[in-house]
C-alpha cells in the first residue's frame, strides 16, 4: 500500500473514483459532496491522503484548518475554534474490497503525520454513533477522547442520528525521524 498526497492535480485525476466510493460507503446524510471535498483539496493547510494498492483507490481522507467547517455540527463550539491550531478531519472512507485490511488505520497514521506537519496542536472530528463505531474504535486507538456528544447531527431517518464530537491531542507528538 502507498500513501500519497491527495493535491489538486491527483484531485481532478481521481476524483469521480472517490465521489463513486463515497457514494457507495455512506448514507445520503454522511456522503460528502463533490463541492465539499473539491474546497477541502484547495485549503492551503489541509491534510487530504490516498490510499493506493495496486493502482486501484483503497481509500482516502480529507483534513483542514477547524474554522474552515463552521456549518458542521460541534465545530463552532470546540474549545479551539478561532486559535487556528485544530485540523477537523473530514472525511476517511475505505473502498469495500479493502475493508478489514488496515487501510483505514494506516490512512489515519498518515492524516495525523501530515497534520503534526503543518503544526496543528488538535486533531478534531466526528463519528456517527451506531453506524461509525469501527471509526470510533480506530480513533480512539489514536488517542481520540470524546469532547461532545451532538444529538439530531444527522437529518435522515437512520437511527442513533448523534455523533461523537472528538478529538487527538497532538501537543506532545513529533514527527518520525527520518530514515
């Protein structure tokens, strides 16, 4: 597997492979919109991967600046909003051939990197309750604790509609050393 930096040029490459993924992973109420990811990939400072495993798309994520999300649920009143200092993870999503095979672990490895890399402090993010707690499981491997709970997070009928607001402390983190 290789992990690549998802830039504008690989954006525009790749980018109706991932809306396809995207489409076919998540309900309507948590699927990202293709002028969603595209602002995402433009952020100066965002931390934005892909997964590759024998030239096909495993998976990917998408990362910025916290005060870049402010109509997502719990941005706005995260303790770090307006420092500057917090990336909200947007987006992880695995493509079902390579579920279950650590891409998801590695991409989160990856994301957290490149986010101690551009010199965010806090690494923020949400996952639905009930239909994210793989996510959840993985996060908190990661050193994830919950900071909220938001209830009605999502608009559809799918039930638990709340998520769990979180976040990674990086503040003690470094980069690994080069080998």
């Amino acid at each position: 597997m290789m992990i690549v930096l998802l830039d504008a040029e690989r954006w525009e490459e790749h980018a109706s492979a991932i809306m396809a993924i995207e489409a076919e992973s998540y309900e309507p109420g948590r699927r990202d919109s293709f002028t969603f990811l595209d602002r995402v990939v433009q952020m100066p400072r965002n931390a934005s991967l892909l997964a590759i495993v024998d030239r096909s798309i495993a998976g990917f994520c998408f990362g910025g600046p916290l005060e870049e999300f402010a109509e997502t649920g719990g941005v706005r009143s995260d303790p770090h909003w307006g420092r500057n200092d917090a990336l909200y993870a947007a987006d992880l999503t695995v493509a079902a051939p390579y579920r279950g095979q650590g891409v998801a672990q590695a991409l989160k490895r990856a994301q957290i990197e490149r986010t101690v890399a551009l010199g965010f402090r806090v690494y923020a993010g949400r996952n639905r309750v009930g239909l994210a707690d793989a996510m959840w499981h993985i996060n908190r491997a990661a050193g994830a604790r919950e900071v909220q709970r938001i209830t009605d997070a999502y608009s559809d009928d799918l039930g638990p509609r709340s998520a769990i607001y979180y976040h990674i402390d990086l503040a003690d983190r470094q980069l690994p050393s080069p080998q």
